[in-house]
C-alpha cells in the first residue's frame, strides 16, 4: 500500500529499473539525478555491467577495474529531495540513499524535509578518498546533529552504531530522536 519514488538518471539504468517496476503500480520512476539543488548535474556512466559505479565522481571500484572500463560523461536533469517532496506533495517517511559518494550531497537538498517529517533514512557509506567527497564520519555526524540516531547490522542484529574513523562499505539506518 505504501509509495515508492526512484531516482536514477542513467538512461540505460532506468530502462532496466522501467522494466524490472512495470507491474509496479505503486512505484514511480523519475529519470534525474537526486541533488543539494535542481539543476543539471555531470555524471559518468559506465556501461550495464558496471553501472553500480555511476556517479557524478569518480568511480569507486578497484584499480585494475578502473584502468580497463571507460566512463561517458553526461549531463542530466536534478532535483533534491526537498523540492520533490514539496511539489508531490508527500510525507516520507522512509529514505534510502545509495548515490555512489554523492550521498551527502542529496542529505544537503533535503534539510527541510529532514526537520519537518523525520523519516528513517538509509546510507550507504565507505571512505574511498574520492576528491570532492566528505569522510564518512562527517555525513554521520551531519545527520546526528539533525536529530538522528545511528544504528548498524552487526552480530544478526540492529545495534547502536559506533562511529568510525574510516568507514568501509555499509549501510546505516538513522532514525529520528524524538
């Protein structure tokens, strides 16, 4: 019964996410790019098989993938979450983040909604010293002082997450304090 809006704006990613949601009727597609503001956003696309790498950075993938899979860079459309949200007319009240180290950058296009709905929110992380990207630790903490709690997966279980000085690859829920 519930919603689901997904952002992605890779052409070819969104034909493949068109026709994996096609019997889907409670979930809308958008073919743009999520951001701290609307506008147009550079972004590199590294073809089907690679395509978890796209991103307006560089890619996050191993050295001796990286020197053999070549990137097209393209302009897209963007939107943040804030003006989405504003005209849909929505109340979200779960977000999952998973941009390719432009996590923190949709977390900026979204400080009202953060403040007026508090929706449980899902991120992935994992420092890989990417030029122009915050730590990790920077974008937990940006979210702590919004109101939220972190939480992790660990030992089968949802446990207060312990923040780190680096992160690798994961996930973390924030829940909203109060």
């Amino acid at each position: 019964t519930g919603r689901v809006h997904s952002f992605e704006p890779t052409p070819s990613t969104f034909d493949v996410l068109s026709l994996n949601t096609r019997s889907k009727a409670n979930v809308f597609l958008n073919g743009e790019a999520v951001a701290s503001e609307s506008g147009v956003v550079d972004l590199n696309d590294y073809g089907p098989v690679f395509s978890g790498y796209n991103s307006m950075y560089h890619a996050r993938m191993p050295e001796a993938t990286a020197v053999r899979v070549k990137s097209t860079r393209f302009q897209a459309p963007a939107i943040s979450i804030d003006e989405y949200v504003s005209r849909e007319n929505l109340t979200p009240n779960f977000v999952k983040i998973d941009a390719e180290s432009a996590e923190f950058e949709i977390l900026r296009g979204m400080e009202h909604t953060l403040q007026r709905f508090k929706p449980m929110i899902s991120v992935e992380v994992g420092d890989m010293d990417i030029e122009g990207v915050i730590p990790c630790g920077e974008l937990v903490m940006y979210l702590v002082n919004q109101g939220y709690r972190a939480y992790e997966f660990s030992g089968g279980a949802i446990v207060d997450h312990q923040p780190k000085d680096r992160y690798e690859y994961d996930n973390i829920l924030f829940l909203p304090e109060s």
